[in-house]
C-alpha cells in the first residue's frame, strides 16, 4: 500500500471521530517505493483537506504529511514529536478553535458526503500537471487556487449540511439559515436549484423543505 | 538450552549430566510431564554423501583468562563483552538487568577495554585485528545508557575502527551521548578495592599523564579467534590454514578451500561481522550451485498444507498472540495486561502472551490453538510485519486458514523500542495498536495468490570485478546474463589498481575475468550502454539498453547492480594545482609504472581522510588505511631509504591486513595522528634549492608542530558513489543510503537485496570495500539470484485492486492513475468497465483514492478494514461519549 492511498476520507473521518491530529508518512518525494509517485497524491490530499478544515474551522496544522525513507528512522521520530507537541498546544480538535465539537463533527461528516465529488473535481480541475515539489507547492500555495477552491467547495459544503439537516426532519429556509448561519437568500438559492435538481420537495402546508 | 532462540527450541541433556557419569540425580525425568527425557539414547554415526560441503564454524571469543594481567576469572567485576551481552540480554542471567557479580548492584561506572586478545604480538593473543569490537562496543554503549541513563562509560581504545556502512554515525551517536566518554591510551588492570570489590585501572592520557582511576565493573572487548578445533577440523578436512588459524584464502575466490568441492563461509575466512558472514553464506551456496547444478532440485519435496477451511459464512472469530520478543516488547510493555484487554475487544475468542512468537514451537502453538479454538482470524502483535509477515501466513496455512486472514500489530518498532521510558503510556499505545489491528482483522477478506513464470535470464549492469564475478557465477550454474557496461572496455574501477595488499596481482587477475565473460556463451556483453528504460517486475523484467548505436530490448526475471563507485576529486592540499600531489589511486598507477619521480623521492608524505569523514561525507571510506600501507610497503621494498611519513586520523586497517599496518611500522613508515580540527597544512615551497612540499602537522606525542618536507604527497582521496547512482537507482526503484550508497533491504540480514523484489546489489555501488570483500559480495549476489531463478514461478500477492463492475460508472479515474498500465476498459454484458490485470498490479491503492463512486477497491487494504481501524483508534469509552454526543439532539 502507498501514501497515495490515504483517502481523503481517511483523514476526515479520523477527524470526525475526534483525533486532534493525524500525521501521514510517505516516501521521500521522487523516491517512490512504487514508480507511482504516489507520494504526490498523498500530498495533494493533504493540500485540500487543509483546504477544507479551513473552511471547517478547524486548524489547518493538525494535519500534517512527512517525506521520508526506510533510513530515515531519526526524522520520523523527530517529526512525529514536533507534530505531537504541536498538537498538544492546539488543545483538543474544536475547544482549540473556539467552536462547538459537534459543529465541527456535524461540519465534518457534510464534508465527508462531498469525498466523491471531490475526486471528479481534483481530477478535472485541481490536478498539478507535473510531480514535482516545485510545482506543487506553487501550485496548491496560489491565491487562484484557493479561489478556485472557494468556488467549488463553499456552495456544496453548504447544500451538504443543508442535506444532512434535512435528513432528521423538514426545516423552513429561516429555520436552516440559523442553524446554519447562513444568509436566508443563500439558503433559498440553494433550495431551489436542490429542487430543480430533485433532491427536495417544498411542503406548501408547513411551510419547510423535505427531502425527496 | 543454550539460546533462546534455539532451532528446534528444546531442552538437550548435555555430558555435565550426573546421571550420565555418576548414576546419581534423575530428578528432570520426574518433573518432565511429557516423559521426553530418555537416558538410554547414545551416539549414532551416519554416513552422508554430499557433493560439496560448506564450513561456517565460525568463531571463538578470545579467552582472557589466558593471561593473568586481565584480572579475568580472579576480579569478580572485571567481565567479558561477551558476559555482559548476557547481562543485557532478557535471557541473561539476571533477567535482563546489569548487575555486578560480587554485591549484585547496577554498576554506575563502566569501562571497556578495547582490543583483547587483538592488536596484541604478545604470545597467547592475536596479532590482527578482529573487526569488530569498535562497534559492539558502541553498541552496549548505547543498551547500557538505556537500561540506566546515568551510567558513566569510559571506553580505552587505540584506533576507533568505524569502517563498516554507517558504523561513523554510529560511533557519533556513542559517543555524544551523556556520561560517555571514549579515552585514546593503554590500559591495564591494576587490581580491586578490597572493600568494595572496584577495579582500579590504569591508563595515561595526553593531558594528565598516568593515572589511576577505579570502576564498579569492567568489561574486556575480546576479539574473535578461529574455531577452537580448527586445527582437527582442517585435518579433518584436509584443508589448509592461515598462521592465524583461519582458512587459508584464496584472495580471487575466499569461498574456496584449497581442496575443491569444499568452501568456507563467514568467520572461518578471517574476522567477520554480519553482512560480510551473511553474503559469504550466500556466496558458498553460489560456488556450491555451480558445483552441483546439475543435481539441483533432486531432494527437493514440494510443501503440502491442509486444505483450506472455508470461514466465510463464519463470524469472525479472533485470536490475538502478544509477544515478548524475549524482553524488546515485555522491558516496556505490560504484556500479561495486553493480554487481559484483548480478550474484552469485539469478535476476539483466544488471546495469550509467547516468548517469541517467530520460534518455531510457537508457531505450532498458534496452528494448534487455532484449530482447537475455531479462530478464523489471527492477530500477532509484535514487530513490524516487513520481516516476519511471511512466517505468519504461512502459519495461518498450515492451520488450514487463508494466509490473509492474517493482521499484524506492529507493537516493537511503533511501541517499545520508542517509548522505552514511559511504560504506562506505552502499554496503553500497545492496547490501541491491537483494538486497530483487532478491528482491521474482522473485516479480512480470504484472498487467492497466483503463480507467475519466472524468466531464466539475468540482467547485471556494471563490468567491474563485481559485475563480471556476478555474471559469471550466474552462468556457470546454467543461466543467460546480460552484462551491461557503459564504458568501452570491461574492468571498471580495478582496472586502476594493481596489487591488493596481500600481493594479488590484479591486472592478471582481471584478464582473466574479462577472458572468461567473453568466452562464456551464456554470457552477452554491451558495451557504451545506456539503460533507457526498465518495466516489469519480480521474475519479468524488461529493460531497454542503447548500445553502440543500437537498441535492446532485453526480456530478465532479476536483476544486479553492480556499478561501482568514484574516487573523490580533493580540492584540498594543493591537489590539482601541484605536480607531486597526487591520489593514493594514482600513486599506486605511478609506482606500478615505476615512474622515476616517485622511485627517486627521498620523502613522501600520505595524509588520509581526504573528502570523507566529514560534514560533507560522514562516512569512512574503509579502503584507503590499508590502500596507504600497501602503497608504503611496496615503497619501502623499492627505496628502504624512502622517508614515508602516514598522516591519520584512526588507522583502519581492520582483520588481518593489521599485520600489514605493523609490518609497515616496522619497517621503518612514520605514523603520525592528526585531528580532525588540527588539519595538516600543505604548502609549496623550497628546500635547498629543490622544490617541494611542505606539509605541517601537530605532533601529539612530541607536543610540537613538525615541519615535513616531501618530494610527494598522497591523498588518501574518498570513495563516493557513482554518478549515475541516482538515475539507476530511479529506472530501478530501488532506495538509496544517506551517503547515497545504494540502500539494501536489511542491513545485516539482506545486505545483496534491494527491498525491491528482484533488484540485487554488490561491489562498491553497496559502500567503499576491498577487492577481495567484492568478491565476496558478487559471488553472495549471485547466491540470491538463483535462489529466486531456481523457481519456475513466483507467487504474486493477492493484495491487488478490482473493479467492481456494477459502480463502475466507465470514468477512466482509475486509468489515468495507473502507472503500471494495470487497468483498461473492457466489453462486459453490462457494457464498457474498468478491468484491473493483476499480474501487472502492484497494489499501491492510489487507483481506489480517484474512483468517484468507490468501485475499485484494493482487496485486503479495503476502505472497510482500513475505515475499521480508523474507527477503532477511539476506545470505546470514546466512541460511547462520542454517540451520545451525536444522539443528542441539535
């Protein structure tokens, strides 16, 4: 099994059980065990999941990917004591950020729903043409591919939890924008292209949206 | 028993056995249960005809108690390295702890002393080198320290011989640890403090001159002598011995004896350590292949397992096996208690603790309690699986269960060995380590392995001694090797050298090798090659080689590395801006060609370490000691007048070429130590209208500087890896060292394989080492090889990944990140779907991480077995406030 392996929901549903951290290892960057570099991949995983605890709220730095080889027995420890430190002074997964850890885990699991479009879109969109350190750190680092990320992923973040919210009983637009803290116009725009799409149903009598 | 590791691990009665010489005790045969012990067995000759024999008798500590001056036998405290290895041992006699005979109290201040019974012409010792005391020393240095962080060590030496790959950095760690302190004198043993039984040792140093100093214990560094019967033994055999007592070698084969058909291997060629025993094992079994190739497979009987127990309609039912690898995971962890909480996790019917779960008695426990306890899934928490995952399938076979039902968890080199001081915690990490491992296991999948062909031919790349060596070992023993050299002509870097030290003449000696590849049929050389490109796998290489203007496409099922290595270009001392500064390399050029400048100097200085053993370089490298005192010798021979001054830091020239280092004293070299923030200084200057260079040097024993004046100066230049290193190492996919040596699979027990499957390695591309130990290594390379090419087939893993049909939505994801051409569409009755061919996959999984709807999955590393482990990572306790969180209501 490679680094490239480590799914994006690997790393989201360990957060959402509640680690504080999660550290992945792999080959040093092309040295590949493999002749996948797959490293690389691991490491554009590690690059969105940052991505998306930022939208989360979630520290960014509790997550955090080592390039290192069988002979690198002393980095690994150094690192994995680094890391650890630095986790201990983060405080536990929510209480560091000053959120509510079931908002973080209801945020998480609306995130974990998105891991299959999430594949289509890193493949369409957020693909770094060549493996090279180089390229993707200049890459993933760029303000246009945050943009990009923003783009993509706030709307859908959104409609996920808005699914998710739904799935336990029928709300109003009001009654999920509160919940959500969301601008009630956003909420609605998303109810009726959700609608379009079929996913939802008004209820005209009690005045809230179902699930289809 | 005499080891705890013992093959098989069963008691022995032994002739001490009063029963056997008086009639008297017979109490073990009243408390045996199983009434094993039988009395009346007697010795029983049997006749075997073998072909070829292999003499691995290894190695005699040096006995110090020969001589009175050690204090050995009559000091209580005063004991041998190989003692205290026992007293650090979990199987020692204190249960692991260092105790002192005489009050049993941790002794808090330690010395070694280093070279006994070596280094030494005083009759009853050894006149060489052993090799390898420097670093066990080092060793139980840093087990000490671990076992009590306060302990003061003292280690007396003369040279710290680090020669070994990596063994610089691991004298660095030795020595930087805390309380450790390593002393440059002679020493002697004084006597004990009647009181309190210390051992008062004697020693100078540069600084105080002589002083007395007192330790709670001492441990004498004894070196490794010849089999105690060698003597019997070689008459025995017939064979002929060194002075030494050692065989009697044959410096262009050092497998062989003087009698044909019978080899040596490991210690019994001289001092050995581990990798060098290990690949002169495989290097004898090469020899002992040719011999006999035609007779191989003969005996050969194929392994029958019980058929398999069909488990899938079964709930998972675990057995867990903690391990205490003698005391590696039980000094740290808590086993009995790892125990006690295995047995409360889910689907888990059976656990219990062994001693070594790897021995062979408790491999049979585990089949049999599996069969008695209806398990159907096993958990084996110990080392890391790298090593022993094979073993414990094939146990799981013999139980009659599909090998993949098989989880390690890894509670030594993720537990113990780095938690060593926090024992609790460390329990607790254990716990966690088999609640994963046990949640991983119950979602196994029985998998099925498949036979792939195996290709007969070998590609070697590299015509040096190690490469051509290699190749023709392969083919003696009836295989096609593709010999790839990217220079005109073969030889490589022994093309420069022409006498070892020990006088083999290599120019002769390399004819003759480039001679016989060219005349072996079986053998096909290219010339000016290039490799462009490698693919395929284990048994199924192909490799495309640019040759002379052409282009190969050669078809191999293993391949050899044997690129050599460079020499070091110094920027230092003048060379390159100064004609009589020159390389070792290049002096030994010179003399062979007897140039008049070097046959007429009146002094010639060499200065050694030269681009190594350095910030830059931190690594020996191992060759240019003795590469020096060749070079002397052959001097001293031509010009006895000759003033021939050596400057160094440690002298290196370990096992028997030591008797070379004290030849050349003898005879009249200068030694001189610098160190290494005191450098000799080199400068151009005239000398009684002559010109020449003026070297100088801080005299340690004088206390002085020395001004030497010399007509040439030699540099004792690096080995450094070869220039393609990288790139070979890239068409390969193999690792390289720090030093960017190419990396083995395991240092000591693999030291010819890469981890790859199929990529083997020797000579110099390896690390720096002597003709004579490539030799050695070609020959071990070559041992591996056919052991894989011996095989009609290789068994390819059923780990690979599969397309489930019906989710695949005919994306081509997985297609695109497919670097090994594994997966392709093809027409089923459903209509266009992804097919993975699991000959071509080799399971890395990225695949699975680009599939938008989860449809290809790569078996037994399952988004379901490793989602179960993430999950268990949390305890219950966890998982429980964990829903209740979630349960309630937003």
């Amino acid at each position: 099994m490679c680094s490239g392996r480590v799914d994006l929901e690997f790393i989201l549903r360990a957060f959402f059980n509640g680690q504080d951290g999660v550290f992945i290892g792999g080959c040093r960057l092309d040295e590949c065990n493999y002749i996948t570099h797959g490293n690389y991949d691991a490491w554009a995983n590690v690059y969105l999941c940052k991505k998306i605890m930022g939208h989360i709220g979630i520290n960014p730095e509790r997550l955090r990917i080592e390039f290192m080889s069988g002979a690198d027995g002393n980095l690994l420890a150094d690192s994995t004591d680094d890391f650890t430190t630095q986790v201990k002074s983060l405080g536990p997964l929510g209480e560091g950020e000053g959120i509510d850890v079931n908002t973080v885990r209801f945020k998480l699991e609306a995130a974990m729903k998105l891991v299959p479009y999430l594949r289509l879109v890193e493949r369409e969109r957020l693909r770094v043409p060549e493996k090279s350190k180089k390229a993707y750190t200049e890459f993933f680092e760029s303000s246009q591919v945050d943009r990009l990320f923003n783009e993509i992923f706030t709307e859908k973040l959104a409609i996920s939890q808005i699914m998710l919210l739904l799935k336990k009983k029928p709300l109003s637009t009001i009654d999920i924008s509160e919940r959500l803290g969301l601008n009630p116009s956003d909420v609605s725009k998303h109810m009726n292209s959700s609608s379009r799409h079929g996913l939802v149903r008004y209820d005209t009598t009690s005045n809230c949206y179902a699930l289809a | 028993m005499y080891f705890s590791q013992a093959i098989p691990l069963v008691a022995y009665i032994d002739e001490s056995c009063l029963y056997l010489k008086e009639g008297k005790c017979d109490i073990c045969r009243g408390v045996c249960q199983t009434g094993a012990i039988d009395f009346k067995q007697t010795t029983q000759k049997e006749e075997v005809n073998v072909g070829a024999i292999i003499l691995a008798s290894g190695i005699e500590p040096f006995d110090p108690s020969v001589k009175d001056e050690y204090g050995y036998g009559t000091l209580q405290n005063v004991v041998t390295s190989m003692d205290y290895e026992r007293l650090l041992s979990s199987t020692g006699p204190y249960g692991g702890e260092v105790l002192r005979a005489s009050d049993k109290r941790h002794p808090k201040k330690i010395a070694w002393i280093q070279c006994v019974g070596s280094r030494r012409v005083t009759e009853g010792e050894n006149s060489y080198c052993s090799g390898v005391c420097c670093t066990y020393t080092q060793k139980q240095v840093i087990l000490t320290k671990e076992h009590d962080s306060d302990a003061q060590c003292t280690i007396f030496h003369n040279d710290i011989r680090s020669y070994g790959k990596d063994f610089e950095r691991f004298f660095q760690r030795a020595e930087q640890l805390p309380g450790v302190e390593f002393i440059r004198s002679y020493v002697s043993i004084v006597g004990e403090n009647p009181e309190n039984k210390n051992v008062i040792v004697r020693y100078a140093t540069n600084d105080d001159g002589v002083k007395e100093e007192a330790f709670d214990m001492v441990i004498l560094s004894v070196g490794l002598n010849p089999p105690t019967d060698h003597a019997a033994l070689a008459k025995t055999f017939g064979i002929d011995l060194n002075s030494h007592g050692f065989n009697q070698t044959d410096h262009e084969n050092p497998m062989k004896t003087n009698r044909p058909g019978i080899f040596v291997s490991g210690a019994f060629q001289g001092p050995t350590d581990i990798p060098e025993s290990v690949f002169t094992a495989s290097a004898a079994s090469a020899q002992c292949g040719a011999l006999l190739d035609y007779r191989r497979g003969k005996l050969a009987r194929e392994r029958t397992y019980p058929p398999e127990r069909d488990v899938s309609t079964e709930e998972a039912k675990i057995g867990v096996f903690v391990c205490h690898c003698g005391a590696n995971i039980s000094s740290v962890v808590n086993v009995p208690s790892t125990v006690d909480y295995a047995m409360t996790l889910p689907n888990v019917v059976y656990a219990q603790e062994q001693l070594f779960s790897c021995a062979t008695n408790s491999a049979k426990e585990i089949t049999d309690l599996a069969e008695e306890k209806g398990l159907n899934r096993v958990v084996i928490a110990a080392c890391s699986p790298r090593t022993l995952e094979p073993l414990f399938r094939d146990t799981l076979r013999e139980a009659g269960l599909n090998q993949y039902y098989l989880d390690m968890a890894n509670i030594r080199e993720h537990c113990s060995w780095v938690h060593a001081k926090q024992k609790e915690e460390a329990t607790k990490k254990a716990q966690d380590i088999v609640r994963m491992s046990v949640a991983r296991a119950s979602r196994l999948e029985p998998l099925q392995e498949f036979d792939l062909p195996v290709n007969k031919a070998t590609l070697v790349v590299g015509g040096g001694i190690a490469g051509m060596t290699c190749a023709l070992s392969i083919a003696s023993q009836g295989h096609e090797v593709h010999l790839i050299e990217k220079k005109k002509a073969l030889g490589g870097m022994a093309r420069r050298i022409h006498t070892t030290i020990e006088g083999m003449d290599v120019q002769a000696y390399l004819d003759d090798l480039i001679r016989a590849v060219y005349h072996n049929p079986l053998i096909h050389v290219s010339h000016e090659a290039t490799i462009t490109r490698v693919s395929g796998y284990l048994g199924n290489f192909m490799t495309t080689v640019e040759t002379e203007g052409r282009v190969k496409a050669i078809k191999h099922g293993a391949s050899v590395l044997a690129i050599g290595a460079d020499v070091y270009q110094p920027t230092e001392y003048l060379y390159g801006e100064n004609d009589k500064v020159f390389t070792h390399l290049e002096l030994g050029e010179l003399i062979a060609q007897k140039e008049e400048r070097v046959m007429a100097a009146e002094s010639l200085v060499m200065i050694q370490c030269v681009g190594c053993r350095n910030e830059d370089r931190n690594y020996c490298s191992r060759v240019c000691c003795s590469h020096a005192v060749k070079n002397a010798l052959k001097l001293k021979v031509i010009n006895p007048e000759m003033d021939i001054y050596i400057l160094f830091r440690d002298m290196r020239t370990y096992g028997l070429r030591e008797d070379y280092y004290r030849d050349a004293s003898d005879k009249g070299v200068r030694f001189i130590r610098y160190e290494p923030d005191d450098k000799p200084l080199v400068e151009a200057a005239q000398e009684g209208g002559k010109e020449i260079v003026r070297v100088t040097i801080a005299d340690p024993i004088l206390g002085q500087r020395l001004e030497l004046d010399a007509d040439i100066l030699s540099l004792a230049a690096a080995v450094i890896p070869s220039a393609s290193t990288r790139e070979v190492a890239g068409l390969f996919k193999v690792t390289l060292s720090p030093d960017d040596f190419f990396k083995e699979a395991h240092v000591k027990l693999k030291p010819v394989e890469f981890a790859t499957d199929g990529v083997f390695l020797c000579g110099t591309a390896h690390y720096p080492k002597h003709i004579q130990e490539t030799i050695n290594q070609a020959y071990g390379a070559a041992g591996r090889v056919m052991a894989l090419l011996s095989k009609d087939t290789v068994v390819a893993s059923g780990s690979v990944a599969e397309v489930r049909a019906y989710d695949c939505v005919t994306c081509g994801a997985c297609i695109t990140a497919c670097t090994y051409d594994a997966i392709e569409f093809v027409d089923t009755p459903k209509g266009r779907k992804a097919w993975v061919n699991p000959i071509l996959c080799k399971g890395d999984g990225v695949c699975t991480t680009k599939c938008p709807t989860d449809a290809i999955v790569l078996k037994h590393f399952t988004n379901a077995a490793l989602c179960s482990q993430i999950d268990a990572a949390v305890t219950g306790q966890e998982i429980l406030r964990q829903i209740d969180a979630v349960t309630e209501d937003r």
